[in-house]
C-alpha cells in the first residue's frame, strides 16, 4: 500500500496578487509593457538605485574592520537614530524628550506583522483595523491573517478623479472606539491645518490608535519634510502612534526590506515597556535583522556630503516623474482625447491612476498588450522616451472608443 | 487633566536571554572574558568571516549589472538550488524526482516562523511540539508562541558527560502520534544504521511529523556530507519532512540571516501545494527576502574554485577547533585536575559542554570573570593561545575547590 502524504489536504493557494505580472510575462507580443512595477524606473527601463548606494556599498565592502556579527534584535543603535531623525527632523520635540523609538524589521510587512502582533497582545480594544489609502495595500493581509477584522477605503475617487478627504472624515466618523487606524498614503489629500485638527479632534475622543505607513519619504513631493508631515501633525497633538518606515524605496534598495517600526510614546518609561515588548515578538520572527541595506542607509544618512547627494538623487527622481507626467497629459490633448487629463499632473508620487475604467484597461491591456491594473493605477516611471508615443496613443484610442466613462470633462475643469 | 497612555498597561517585558553577557559587560575587571558568544571566533578574538565571501561581497557590490529589485517572494532560484544540492548533495534521490523545494526565509528564527505557522494550520493533528537537541534551543520560544503546546529534550547527560542516544528513544517512546519532534544539534548522538532504522519505523507508526534543524552544516565535524547526512537517512526511508537551514553560521555572515525553510514531500504536486501556501504566509511575515547574503551565499556555491576555498576555510576552522579542545584537555591534565576531560573533544562544533556543575561555573564567573553558561557550555573558539592558561588554570581551581561532581572519574574512563 502506498503511503499517504501528510500534505494531502494541502491545496494550491490561490495567488494573491501578481497574476497580472502573470500574464504579461506569458504575453508573446515583442511590444508588450507593464506599467505596474512596483520600484521606481529609470528612463532607460532599469530599476533606479540611488547612485550614492552603489557607491557606499563599494565603501562598505571594502571595510575590513566590518565584521559581520549578530546585530541586536532592536537593530543597531545608529541606524535607528538615523531613520527616526530623517523621519522627525533632528530637533523633533518628540526625540528630544526621548520618547520616540523604533525596531529595525524586514521591510514595512514586518514593521506591520510586528505591530499587529503587539496590539493583538496589548492593544485588546481595538481588534478592528480600519485601513485608508491611496490604493488597496497589502497590510490588509497581515492583519487579517493576525485575526483583526480589516476594512479597507481608498481615498481616490473614480468618477470625481481626484484624492477625497470626504473619505477621511467619514471613516473617522465611522469607526468604533479604541479601533486601529492604518494611515496609509494620503499625501494627495490636501487638508487645512483646522481640518486636521478637526480630524485628531475626533480621534482622540474616540482613543483611535493610528498606524501611519510612510514607505518612500520623499518620493511623493521629492521634499522629504513634506512627505512625513502628517507625523508632526500627531506628535504635536499628543498622540502616541505606531509607524512603518521603509527605507528600501527611496534608496532603492528593494532587495533589503530596510523597514523601521516606529513607536511614538507619552514618555520614555512606556517608550521602554514597548520596546522591551516589541523584542519579545522579534524574537520569535527573525531573530536578528539583516543588516547590508541597514549599513547603507546609514553610511548615507550620517554623513552630510552623502546625505546631499542621496537628497539630490530624490530631486531628480521626482522632476522626472513631474515631467513623463506633463508629456504624457499634453500628448493626450494633442491627440485630442476627450476629457480632462490634469489628474494625471494632480497626483503625487511614482505611481497614480490614469482614470480609465474597466473596459478602457481591458482595451489596453487585449488589444495593445500595455498591462495596466484593472484600477488603471499605474507606475508612471515605466513611461520613458521609447514608449510615450505608443502609450498616450493607446489610451487615446482606448477612450476614443469606449467613451469617456469616468473622466471630468475638460470643459467643466477649465472654467 | 494628564492624558493617559495607551501603553499604560504594557509592563516591562523579561529579558528572555543575553543576561550573562549583560554581567559580563558591566564588569569592570580588565581581563574578563566571555566563552558563550554565538559566533565563531577567530584565534585572534575576532568573529570569523569565510575569506572567500569578502572577495565575494566586494565582487558583487562592483558588479554594474546587478539592481536591487524585489526578488520573489519565495527567495531567488538560484540560491534555492545551491542550498538545497548543499543540503541534500547533487544526485540525491528527493531533488532528481523534483520533490525538494525552499523557502529562503530570515534566519532559522523565521524558517520555524513559517514553518510553524504553516503547521499550525494544516497539520492540525500535531498541536504539541517535542524538541530534542544537544542544547536548549531558542525554537521552543516561536513554537510557543504559535500557541504549540512545548515539550524539550536535551541529548547531554552531565552526570554520564557524554551524549545519550537513549532520551532519543525514550522521547520517540513517548510522544503522541501525530506530533512533531524538532531535532536539532544530535551529531554527537553516535547511532548505528540499525539503530536509525528502528527509530524511524517508531517515528513512522506513530507519523511523527520531523522538523530539522541543520544550523552550521560542516561546522561539526568539517565534513558538510556528515553533518547532514540525518536527512539523508529520512529522505531515503520516504519520510515527508521540514528542515530549517541556516547558512549564516557556516559563511560567517551572521548580520544576515540566510536560511531556507526546506520541505521534502512525497512527489512534486504535494509540494508545489505546500511550497503555494508557504508563500502566503511569507508574504504577510516579510513579504520579500533580503538578498545580499544570499547573493554572496549563491556566487560561492555556483563556483567550483570558489566551492573549494570554502570548504577549505571550513575545514581550517574544524582543525582549530579540534586543536583548541586537545590542549585544553592536555592543560587540565597537566595542572592534575580531577576527573577525565575526554568530553570535550568527544563533542563535536564550535560549541560544547566543559562539564562543570553550578558550583564550578559560578567559581569561574564570580572569582575568575571567565563568562560560563550555567549549563557550562561554551564557544571553544573564543579560547585561544593568549587565554587558553588562565581558563584552563581557573577551571582547574573550580574543580579542586569544589570536588569533582559531575566529572567522570580518569580511572574510569581510562580502562
């Protein structure tokens, strides 16, 4: 009698996402783009790298007083003074009264899977988590798989083509005492100083936890102040918050899952509690973070002549992006396609919605083999020269002959 | 009236380990030592970095093809390859019928991670954990954690001070069907093929579910075949199984935490089914691997010179090992210390019992600030010619003050 396997309940899972990376890379087609990367592009279609991390990573390799010793499972000491500051600014009120922290984790699903794990144990309340964002994120997953009830909002509006802060508010109306509160990116949710205050207003009444996600400060507005204002916004409320940092974008080092958990605390005595926590719970995940992209980072960040260059790199990453993003609204006018194209120009950051539907993304992706999500959220770094000119026009055709569906109507914008 | 904390109920958390070498770094004693480090020393104090993965580190940093993409989630193909033909060897039966697959996971902390966590869900008969290893081992804490109800074992006997093969059997005895037995460190178990083949028919009757743990695979005994050839035994006897593989250790690449959650299954559909689920936990423990040490892990495996000069460094750190041990023996015989020291350079690896009872080890800490686990296992590489005199003179002291309990008698032994 042949054995039985003890796997033989075991299923295929279901692939979760990357079906559409699936499919264009079953695609025959010579021609064919994907515009969904998730890192940012060079013109010449090559995964940017900062040019100041090649050139430390030489440095770092050729240190023979490097050893390559366990580091501490918090992460080493230097490499979190050097995140919490980019991310607060030297002079953080926060920092000063040393009640910030934070735990060096594998990318910003570790900084989430670390958290959710913490406040499932600590946090007993607030077993709902409430994500809001630009587009749906994969933290919904850990926490769900942590056992929290997820809802998700995206604060871009389709019909309207634009962020809505009308999201913001009401989930904030919506959601029960004491819950969680995922604060993804929002950056292109222009609100007022009242608004805001309004907003933490409410939070506060309803002892909300927020858990903010910056994934590539900097590369939203290239200012990288700007970027994690929102942080500063809190910390002067008063608010004790997690937040995932990664560093692995605006760096460019995808391959290192450079992540931070950051806690914001009252004061250092509950700071401490929570980070002798968070090292129990590290513990059991890795043990001890790797360190290559750790080293980088902060190489670059403690030095000021690197820190200026890395500064600089983020600059020209962002005026690119600015410009594809001018060349590709003016292509579409000249082309005459109908409706309004200044989303496009409105949102910040590598990635934003072209505002196409459905059946306008499907004509893409069929009949052009441009593989574009069925959201029309794309990367704009995937456009360069050599692929502008048969991407505007595809969109155009696609609007052309499906109708303009979803789109604000030029005239009504041009008032 | 003061805001309250949301952390205001998170206590202090135990530290779980490191306590020893807390003391020991707030020691003020100029020559204090330290004999319980992780890592392997050099003679020099330093820990011990394979010279081939310095020249290979600074290779791949020069490298100007290389980005630094998101590789998948399940790790590169590449290493997984190199891992698993390392592990199992080129021709083994399991990787030619396609039924061997990997995880590269963080460390062996995130190979149990995972691989408990999947076990927790689809093994749901084997709810208890049976641990057996030469040490305590740091796994018990994640399988706990998990919710695994932990049961652990230690193979050395300090009264007998050798390895016992029989808590092997006593365990496979007692523990209920459908477990699973983590087996770590038992190189030093010395069993005959027959003996194994009883084993595991007793393993296979009560479908003891096996989880490796192969940590420094040819940091045993120098011969990287021997040092895995357990799995060998398993796989060629039809057993389905997990392995957790670390090379961190073997390459000196501690700051990285390469390991491969390994999974041997009956044929290729179950474990393509396996390997499916695996990557849905992966995705929300870490969602992408970090890649520099599995890229300098890969380039020395895929290359035959540079294979060697591995194997060669290996075996260079063996011989140290086996050379540091015999003159500790030979010292405390000279300084006419009770008992037999055979032990020590019975145990195999960097790491081994002097055994001394708690009475000596706490001589050696209080009076002499040599840095002893309780349990009186220590790293033997962090004893080298300019300490080995006054270690083996302190430990001669202990345990002509103390008496002898727990040593095994020269008399005895030298029959």
């Amino acid at each position: 009698m042949p054995t039985l396997s003890v796997f033989m309940d075991v299923p295929l899972a279901q692939k979760l996402e990357g079906s559409l990376l699936k499919t264009y890379k079953q695609d025959d087609y010579p021609y064919k783009m994907f515009l969904a990367y998730r890192v940012c592009m060079t013109n010449e279609g090559q995964p940017w790298v900062s040019l100041v991390v090649r050139k430390t990573r030489l440095q770092i390799s050729q240190d023979p007083s490097l050893n390559y010793e366990y580091v501490p499972t918090v992460g080493m000491a230097s490499f979190l003074q050097a995140s919490l500051e980019l991310l607060f600014g030297k002079h953080s009120q926060a920092i000063v009264e040393n009640r910030v922290g934070g735990v060096h984790t594998v990318g910003d699903s570790g900084a989430f899977q670390l958290g959710g794990q913490f406040l499932r144990t600590w946090h007993k309340d607030g077993q709902m988590v409430y994500i809001i964002s630009s587009q749906k994120e994969p933290h919904g997953l850990v926490f769900r798989d942590l056992g929290y009830t997820v809802y998700e909002f995206c604060i871009w509006n389709p019909k309207q083509l634009c962020s809505d802060s009308n999201v913001l508010f009401s989930v904030v109306q919506q959601i029960p005492r004491g819950c969680i509160l995922v604060i993804g990116n929002i950056v292109d949710c222009k609100l007022s100083l009242g608004q805001w205050a309004k907003l933490m207003g409410t939070m506060k009444n309803k002892q909300i936890f927020p858990f903010f996600d910056i994934p590539c400060q900097g590369l939203y507005t290239g200012d990288l102040e700007e970027d994690a204002k929102i942080l500063q916004y809190f910390v002067s409320h008063g608010f004790e918050f997690f937040c995932s940092q990664s560093l692995s974008r605006n760096f460019g080092i995808y391959d290192e899952g450079v992540g931070v958990l950051v806690v914001v605390a009252l004061n250092n005595q509950h700071l401490l509690c929570v980070l002798s926590q968070l090292m129990a719970f590290t513990q059991a995940l890795w043990l001890n973070p790797p360190t290559t992209g750790a080293r980088i980072i902060t190489s670059i960040l403690s030095n000021p002549a690197l820190h200026g260059e890395w500064k600089q790199s983020l600059k020209e990453v962002i005026e690119n992006i600015m410009l594809i993003k001018e060349k590709v609204k003016e292509k579409l006018r000249l082309l005459g396609t109908p409706g309004s194209w200044d989303h496009i120009t409105e949102q910040n950051g590598t990635h934003g919605y072209l505002g196409l539907n459905v059946q306008q993304v499907d004509y893409l992706v069929r009949k052009k083999h441009i593989y574009v999500p069925k959201n029309s959220r794309i990367n704009f770094t995937c456009i360069n020269a050599s692929n502008i000119d048969y991407i505007t026009q595809s969109i155009s055709e696609a609007v052309h002959l499906t109708g303009g569906a979803g789109l604000r109507s030029a005239s009504s914008e041009n008032k």
